[in-house]
C-alpha cells in the first residue's frame, strides 16, 4: 500500500466511506464468522476489500482473498495494542483512551455489538437502575456510554477517548501498509535496533528470523514452517504448531520492517538476511544452518518421486540450495544436506524432467556424503541408484548401468541380498539392461529381484516391502512385454498379465507406480486383442496424466500413443486426432526432453 498515511482527524474518522466504516466492516466480517453465516463474511470481505481507507493494501488476488488479508492485519494491529494493556475490569480502572483498545478489540474479533461489550464487561459498563422498565433504559444507558467511548455514530463522542482512537488508526493503518511482494531493506542502524529489541521480545522472533536468514529470499509458505515444526528450536517449536500463533509472530516481525508477511507466507530479503548473518558469531552461525538443515528435512516430503510431494517442493527448493550452501561452508551437517540434494535430484528428474540438472544435484549429494565419511551405507548406495536413474534419463546407458552396479555393491556389503533395498536395487539394474538391449541379463536380474520380494512379502506386510514387491512385478512386466528382444519366450504375454494382475491387487489408483501398471496392464491387453479393455486402460492414464504431470508433458505424450494406437487398431476414427493431439504435446515439449 503506497502513499502516506492521512494525519488523524475527527473528519477522517467519521466522514462517509471513512476509517469508522472500514473498521465497522471488519466488525461485520467477523459476526459473520461467529454465526457461522459463510455468505455474508464473503459479502463482508468484498466490501472490505472494495473499501477506500484500504484502498492498495493487501495482494493483488480476488476480492475475498484480499478481503481476508486486510481483515487478518487489522485483527493483529489492534490485538497488539490490547496485549499491553492492564485488564480493565472495572469502571475506574485504566484511561479512556485504553478503554477504546478494549472494547474495539473485542468488537473486532468477536464480531460484537455495543449491546454485547455492555454483557462482556458489566464491571466497567454497569448498568444502574433496576427493574424491568427501568432495566432496559439502564442497559441502553450503557451501551449509548460504550458507543460514546468508541466514536461510533449517533452519539456525541467522548473527547478523552481522542488519544485511543487516534492511536487506533495509526496502528491499523501502519498494519496494512506492510508491503506484500517487495521489502524495503532496513538501514543498518534501524536493523540494529530492531536486532536489540528482538533481545526483550519472545524468543520465538528472533530465533525465526534467524533461521530465515539462512534460506532464500523468497516466500517460505507458513504451511511449511508448521509441518517442520520438530526440525526448529524451542520455544518456536511449540509456536508454529499453532497457525494463528504463528501468523502473529509473522505479523510481529513484519510491523517492524524485518520480513514481509504476505498471504500464506514469509519473505526475508536479502538485505535483512546478510544483517542477520553479520551479527552471529560462527558458533551461531553453524547453529543457525543446523536448525535450517533439520527444519527443511522435517518439512519436506521425502517421497519426490511421487507427484503428491511435488507442490511442496516447488516451493521450498530455493530454500533448500540456499541452506545447503551455507552447510558447505560451514561444514555443518553434512549428512542431512547429501541427502536433501538426493532428494531433490529425483524431484529434477521426475518433476522437472531435467536430467542433466538430476545428475549435477546427485553429484553434490555423494560429494557432500564422502566429506561426512558414507555414516550411512544404504542412503549412500540409494544415492548411487539415483545418480544412475538420471544418467538413465540423459541416455547415458553404459555409465548409468556401471554406476548402478556400484550400489548393488554397496548395498550387499551393508544388508546382504536377502533385504528389498538388495532386491530393489537388482530391479533397477535389470531396467538399465533391458534399456541397453541386454534383455537374458534383464530378465535374470528381475527374477531374481522377484523371487527375493516374494519370499520377504511372505514374511512381512510392511509398506516398504510391498511397494518394492510391486515395482518389481511391475518392471518385470514391462521386460517381458518389449517386442524388440529376439529371444521373446512364446508365453511372455502372459506372465507379463500375470505380473501385473498381482501388482495391480496391491495398488490403488494415484498411488506411486499405478499410472505404470495401469499402462502396462494395456499393453498386454491389447496384445491378447482385448482392444475395448486396453482402451479403458490408456483414456485412465491419459486421465492421470493431464491432471499430475501437465499438458504438455512427456508422460502425457506417450499416454495419448498408447491410446492412438489401440484406437487405429479398432479402425476407430478418433485415433486420428489423438495421434493429432499426442504430436502437439510432443512438439511443445520439446526435442531436449528425455523420457520418464
């Protein structure tokens, strides 16, 4: 929000369209909320929204969003003013202009009318007289008195409330002039100061602040600082499991300048980040990366191999380069920044389909685990088997089927072979052979995968286990379907259909490896001449695609092919345009590209 704030005056407050209505809306926006009448807060909110005294404030989103922004600041700016305040229970306790705090925050956020602050506070309202008749006037007596105190229209305003009205405004109106996309950086004397005044505040601000300054200067989403919420110190560890409490510390910081509170998130600038560093000690410091490291592996999920992760970590992957960077330099848990760089190297490679960048992010990883000594041989092997599904991706068959071969190694000397991380591992490397045409040595590695899962599924329903029983019977399917090996056994349609008839029983749709099984299951329905069924398959993965990988995207593509070339093999005229359709999405996807 632009401009200077208008000095305060009694025409300002009370003039049509004026700072009064504004906050009356509010008020109105929150009765709605108490009575739980959804229709009228989203009326309310467009109208706070739409309101002059608000006019620039807030993001540049629809209506009620922004109604919601404008309503979040004002509730803040004057719950931060009644927080210093004595308690006021009585009538002659505290000054007018206190009293006005007191009774606009409880109208603000409770949706109160006069009438209801009378019955909220009876010792510092009373009401006199006595008797039915009588009673009432005298209830009306002290609601006229509350309306006096708070400069509402219709009755003559109480000039000793002028400080608490005045302070009122200036307060508010300071709330929703912090900026939303863009900060201003602080003048290093003004950081300083505000740097000492966060020494006598909650200890949660400047422990946030600090762990901010060692991340990106970007929007971090507050949803991620409640779900890593065990990653960060006490006291903000308790904090940010409370969303409102955390959106009030936000809000503290904010007011003074230190951070930027947008809608659902938090931004630190770059200047507010060095001046953070600047002040810390190395001991500090390394402190500070520590907390960022244990916080982003807290918040971020680790399956990004997965689509459902894959929003979270679109918002959090510059926080964690920036962090890790710091690590590097200062050496601090070296472990925890190898394996988020794992992670982001499948989230580069299976949702940005960026091999090239998946390789130079493992890369880092297994440097960063040789610096911490391998603490862990099987992340260090699973590390290994992601560098090779990348190199896989970029094509490069040789060295992806040499590097895989290292983590089988690795992970036989940690676990032994009667272990699914071994039977897992054996199952990639089948995949990198029978990408490279070496389809005897696929199909031995797949069995043997298989015969391993079978026997420890037997043994235990553990998730891990089925998932990597699945993704074997899965692969192992995909070998035996490949038309281009010449050593094709007769019944390998069939025990392909078999595979995946047993995947498909421990898989339900949108979980990980489904749009492959269901995928294959067509293939080999349509290889049997079950045209209509194979069909059905494809239509549900084009279905699956379009929604969690994007149109364009190279899984959509091959989608729409498989559902061409079953169409045409029904002479259905449709496949014309879904070949159409599958050229297009290929076209904008573009030559560089590799498949999934």
């Amino acid at each position: 929000m632009s401009g200077e704030v208008r000095p305060f005056s009694q025409d300002v407050w009370f003039k049509e369209g004026g700072f009064l209505d504004a906050l009356l809306l509010v008020r109105e926006v929150m009765r709605a909320r108490a009575e739980g009448d959804a229709a009228q807060e989203r009326r309310a909110l467009r109208d706070v929204a739409a309101h002059a005294a608000f006019a620039g404030a807030g993001p540049a989103a629809e209506a009620v969003a922004r109604g919601k922004w404008i309503t979040e600041r004002v509730l803040s700016a004057v719950g931060r003013l009644r927080v210093g305040l004595p308690a006021l229970a009585t009538e002659a306790e505290g000054e007018s202009a206190d009293k006005v705090v007191v009774l606009w925050e409880s109208a603000l956020s409770e949706g109160r009318s006069p009438g209801q602050l009378v019955a909220c506070f009876p010792r510092m309202f009373p009401v006199r007289d006595s008797g039915s008749r009588r009673y009432d006037r005298g209830k009306t007596a002290a609601a006229m008195r509350v309306r006096g105190t708070m400069w509402l229209r219709g009755n003559r305003e109480l000039k000793r409330a002028w400080p608490g009205i005045e302070r009122l405004y200036y307060e508010v109106m300071n709330a929703v002039r912090i900026p939303v996309a863009s900060q201003t950086p602080l003048a290093e004397p003004a950081f300083a100061y505000e740097w000492d005044r966060l020494s006598s505040r909650p200890s949660e601000e400047r422990q946030l602040l600090t762990v901010l300054g060692f991340l990106a200067p970007r929007p971090l989403p507050l949803v991620l600082l409640v779900t890593g919420w065990e990653g960060l110190p006490s006291p903000l560890r308790r904090v940010v499991r409370d969303p409102a409490a955390v959106r009030q510390t936000v809000d503290d910081l904010a007011v003074r300048g230190l951070v930027v509170a947008g809608v659902d998130g938090v931004t630190c600038a770059e200047a507010v980040q060095d001046a953070v560093r600047r002040t810390l000690d190395d001991r500090s410091a390394r402190s500070a990366v520590a907390f960022a490291l244990r916080f982003l592996r807290a918040a971020l999920p680790p399956d990004t191999h997965f689509h459902g992760s894959w929003a979270v970590w679109q918002e959090g992957l510059a926080h964690l380069e920036a962090a890790i960077g710091h690590a590097d330099v200062l050496g601090v848990r070296l472990e925890d920044a190898a394996y988020l760089l794992d992670r982001a190297s499948v989230y580069r490679r299976e949702a940005e389909s960026d091999a090239s960048t998946a390789i130079e992010t493992s890369q880092r990883a297994l440097a960063l685990a040789d610096r911490a000594g391998r603490p862990d041989p099987i992340e260090y092997a699973i590390y290994l088997g992601n560098q090779a599904m990348a190199l896989r991706a970029d094509r490069q068959l040789g060295q992806a089927v040499a590097v895989m071969r290292q983590s089988l190694e690795v992970t036989r000397a940690s676990v032994g072979t009667d272990h699914e991380e071994y039977a897992g591992s054996l199952n990639i490397l089948g995949s990198m052979l029978e990408s490279w045409k070496r389809y005897e040595e696929a199909e031995a590695a797949h069995r043997e995968a298989l015969s391993i899962m079978r026997g420890l599924a037997s043994r235990s329903s553990d998730s891990a286990v089925v998932q990597t029983l699945v993704e074997v019977l899965n692969d192992y399917a995909a070998c035996l379907l490949r038309e281009d090996n010449p050593a094709r056994p007769p019944d390998a349609d069939q025990r392909a259909a078999d595979l995946l008839q047993e995947a498909s029983a421990l898989t339900r749709p949108g979980e990980h490896g489904w749009r492959q099984i269901t995928a294959n299951t067509g293939h080999a329905l349509a290889r049997a001449g079950r045209l209509q069924e194979a069909e059905s398959r494809f239509r549900e993965v084009v279905r699956y695609c379009e929604e969690h990988h994007g149109d364009p995207s190279y899984e959509l593509y091959a989608a729409l092919r498989d559902l061409a070339d079953v169409l045409h093999e029904r002479d259905d005229p449709e496949a014309e345009q879904v070949y159409l359709r599958a050229h297009e999405v290929d076209d904008a996807v573009g030559p560089d590209t590799p498949p999934p």
